[in-house]
C-alpha cells in the first residue's frame, strides 16, 4: 500500500495513498483499530474479521482505514499483508504509547482511544469498534484512556455500548461529565455490549444514519469538540452474560491479571465458557457497527455536497 508521510506536531503519521485522497476530497472514511484483530478474537480469527469490516465499509460507500503502528509509524490504512502482522504478540496501544511504539519500532495495535488519536491527527471523524472502554468495575480507580480521546476528539464513533466488562452506569455518567453525548440508535437505553438492552438511557435516539448525521454536525457546528457515541444494539442478544462476566473477572484478579491484559482475558474467558456464543456475537456486531459508521459517514458527506 502506497504512504503519504504526514509529521503533525510530534506524530509521524503516515496515511494511505487511498485514504489520503479520499479525505483531501472530503470523501467518506471510516477508521477501524487493530486491537480487535491483534486481541479481540481467537488466534487466526481478528484478521478475517478486521478483513470483514473493511468490506462492509467499501460496500456502503466508504472508505475503511484501519490504524495500527507498524515500523516506526503510525499507520492510517493497511493492505491485508500489512494487517496479518497484528497477531497476539502486537502491543496494545492507547493514545499514551503510540509515540513509544514508533519509535522502538513496534509493532502496535491501537485500543480505540489509540485509534482515535490517530483519526484526531489525521482528519478522521467516524469511526466503528465493538464497545468503548470506560470505568472498571471495583473501588480502584481505572479509567480507559478511551473516555479521554472521545472528550477531544471531534469523530462519532459507532459501538455497542460500553464493554459489558466495566462499570457501565459510571461511563455513562462520565460520560456526561466530559459532555459526549451517547445516543442510541432506534434504542432508548443503552445495549450491553452481548446484551442488545438494559442499560441507562440514552441522551437521545435517533432513527436513522441521516439522523445521527445530522445529529453530530450540529454538535460540532455548536462548538462542542468532543466525539458522539452511537450506539447500536447488537442483532443477536446473550440475555445470560453477566454471571459469566463475574466469573471471568474473579478469575483474572485470582490470576494477577491487570491493567491492559483484562480484557483480552475476559474476551477468551466468555467465548470458552459461553460455548462459543459471545464470539459469535462479538464478531456479528463488529461488522455491523463498522457498516452503520460507514452509512453514517456517507449522509454526513451527502450533506456537504
């Protein structure tokens, strides 16, 4: 895949060709992370569905651009060669390592508050993932880095809610705090993740990709600077997750598991103990927010002309 080198502020940043051009002619572009394909899925698996999404983002009329670090820069926009070299091993990088990793010459799959930082950078303003970060379950303070990047970054970021692994009314209310708004689509409380609904209200519902367009050009023609999340509810819904969670996160603290390594245990664990279930789901609802983003991003430039 051809690169433009970009150097903004300290970041070398270097964007596909494709991609480039596309953004230059304020076309639709839909950015994907890498830690989806790196630790999101079982061995073999994250890259056929990072695969995946890009194509539902070609086919509705967009233009997938999947960041990661890789040799010394900041990726934005990967051919499948290039995308097959994020595997377990890669590190996993929030908006705080993407400097380090370059310039050790890591390789470095972007968490989505990673993903976003890039896009900040680069000029991105949709994006697509499975669920956001947020505040953990627990009386120790941690916070995703993710809640950071959405206060900053002007993108609406498509997902199916906040990882069902955290403390999802305490996102939410942060959420408020930090004035990013959360908005359903043709939902009036926010899914869980596997779970299609149950969880806080919404700040708004909307009906339609039009809509959510619409929605967040008047939040950034009002001055407001920071990310809308939309979140869409899963198609297929596992009602029975949250004692499994439980079980998951006991068996992480028994096993010293902390900090970045939590939810890629957490992902194995449930996909095991739920007979293959959550990643059925994971992976369906990855592909279908990476499509509403796509559509999303497509009024949102219909709009422009």
């Amino acid at each position: 895949m051809s690169y433009g080198t970009q150097t903004l502020g300290v970041a070398l940043i270097e964007v596909a060709r494709e991609i480039d051009d596309a953004l230059r002619g304020r076309r639709p572009v839909v950015a994907l992370e890498t830690t989806l394909v790196a630790h999101g899925f079982p061995p073999g698996e994250g890259v056929a569905v990072g695969l995946a999404a890009e194509r539902r983002v070609r086919e509705a009329g967009a233009l997938p651009a999947t960041v990661g670090v890789l040799d010394g820069a900041v990726r934005v926009g990967l051919s499948e060669a290039e995308l097959k070299r994020f595997t377990a091993e890669a590190r996993k990088v929030g908006p705080r390592d993407l400097a380090a990793c370059a310039v050790q010459g890591a390789v470095g799959a972007t968490t989505a508050g990673g993903t976003l930082a890039a896009c900040r950078s680069a000029g991105i303003g949709f994006m697509a993932t499975g669920g956001i970060g947020g505040v953990h379950r627990g009386e120790r303070l941690d916070i995703s880095a993710d809640l950071g990047e959405l206060a900053r970054t002007e993108a609406l970021v498509v997902c199916s809610g906040v990882k069902s692994m955290l403390d999802v009314p305490a996102t939410v209310e942060l959420l408020e705090t930090l004035g990013v708004p959360m908005l359903g689509f043709r939902t009036d409380d926010l899914p869980l993740f596997y779970t299609a609904h149950g969880g806080p209200p919404v700040s708004a519902r909307v009906e339609s990709a039009d809509e959510a367009a619409r929605v967040a050009r008047a939040h950034w023609q009002l001055g407001r600077h920071s990310a809308l999340v939309l979140a869409r509810p899963p198609d297929e819904s596992i009602d029975d997750v949250e004692p499994l969670i439980e079980q998951a996160l006991s068996e992480a603290e028994n096993q010293g598991v902390a900090g970045p390594e939590v939810t890629p245990f957490v992902l194995s664990f449930l996909h095991e103990a739920s007979g293959g279930r959550t990643l059925k789901v994971n992976r369906k609802l990855v592909l279908e927010n990476a499509q509403l983003a796509a559509e999303v991003a497509v009024a949102y430039a219909e709009a422009s002309d």
